[in-house]
C-alpha cells in the first residue's frame, strides 16, 4: 500500500470518528433532552455511540487489511508472471495452491519450471505427468479413484504435487533440499541411498534451489496437520 493510501484511509477514519462524535454531542443538546430534572443522570448516555463508533472503526481496520491482502497478493502474481514468463492465469493458479499447500509461491514457481517448464501437457518417460510432473502411484496416495487424465488438468496436478512436497518437506524434519531430493527420485531410492553410506547425488535440488535466498536448507514452519502418507 502506498502513503497516499494509507493517509487517504487515515483521513476516513478521522472522518468517520468526527462524524460520529458530532452526532452523539449533539444529542445531548436536543430538545428531546431538554428536560434535565426530569430523571437522574445515570452515566450511560454516550454507551452507544461509542459502541458503535468501536464497531465501525474495527470494520473498517479490517476491510483496509482485507485490501491490503488482495493488493499484496495481486502484485506477487503479476510479478511472478512477468518474470517466469506464463500467463496471469497460470501464475495465480500456481501461487494460490502453493499458499494452500503450505509452501512458498516463489518455490512453487521454481519447482514447477524445472519440473515441466510450465507445460500441463508434458509427459516425461517415467510417466510423471503435467506441471508438477506427478505419477499417478504418488497421485493414488492422495485420491485414490484418480486417473491419468485428471492429472492433466492444471488445478489437480499442483494440489497433488504441492501437497507431495509439502509431506516430503514435513517427513524429512523440514529440509526442503532433501524434500526435493526425495520428489525426484522417490523416497524409497533415496532412502536405498543413504542407507548404503552413499551422498545423493544430481543436480535436481540445486536447479530448484539455486538463488533462492531462504538458503539450501529452506526450512518452512511446520505443518501441525500434516500426517504424510507412507511413501516407498
């Protein structure tokens, strides 16, 4: 939000006070309270006002967040759009599911282009499917009447996919580099690996995470729901 916003909601605010705090005022001087010895003053008589005047400041707090949210969110998507270079539409797809899965849009965005360059089309010869590259054994522990088809469409794909990563990410104590490690070669394999004293190795998870300055570990606060499925 700009100063200029912000001073604009300030100056409503102000007004909106003023406007209230005139009406109260001036009902303590109307010709229905004229008659001033006609019932003991009980202390009361500005309650409401205030009341109310509490319920329309804290309305219009929120309504000023709520905006603040959409604006922040708007301008996430646009510029992810820009720079990845896909259509606004895929980028607010791409940025809403990471959000409900519990991960960064900017890592989605990167996971997403390594995994498939964006195309919800692609098919690679392990049959992984669409923009996050999911097969459908991994797509099963999710939804199990799921079928290929359905993991051509955008949406589904990057819930499952997003979702995968997010579990991986919760099962390996919330190291996303081995997270990704495990998103690319299967959690069984990669545990076939370090079980054999061996260093994964590959270039999969450095790709993803290359420049990202949350650094190689990427820790992302801890899912309290999460109960990840058990993956071979």
């Amino acid at each position: 939000m700009t100063q200029t916003q912000r001073l604009m909601l300030r100056g409503l605010a102000l007004l909106s006070v003023v406007t209230v705090l005139c009406g109260a005022v001036g009902g303590f001087f109307s010709p229905a309270g004229a008659d001033l010895g006609s019932a003991l003053y009980t202390g009361t008589a500005g309650i409401s006002p205030l009341n109310d005047l509490r319920r329309s400041l804290a309305m219009a707090v929120g309504e000023s967040e709520i905006r603040s949210l959409q604006l922040s969110r708007a301008n996430t998507i646009m510029e992810l759009s820009s720079r990845y270079r896909v259509p606004a539409d895929l980028s607010a797809l791409i940025h809403d599911e990471a959000v409900r899965a519990g991960l960064d849009p900017e890592l989605a965005f990167r996971l997403v282009r390594v995994e498939s360059n964006f195309n919800p089309q692609a098919r690679s010869v392990a049959n992984a499917i669409g923009l996050a590259q999911v097969q459908l054994a991994t797509a099963r522990h999710y939804d199990r009447h799921i079928t290929e088809k359905d993991l051509y469409d955008p949406q589904r794909n990057l819930q499952i996919g997003f979702r995968y990563l997010r579990d991986l990410h919760d099962r390996y104590r919330n190291n996303m580099r081995m997270a990704l490690l495990a998103y690319n070669v299967g959690p069984g394999r990669l545990q076939e690996i370090l079980d054999g004293g061996r260093t994964p190795t590959g270039t999969y998870a450095s790709a993803v995470l290359k420049g990202y300055p949350a650094g190689p570990q990427v820790d992302l606060p801890a899912d309290p729901a999460a109960n990840p499925p058990a993956f071979r």
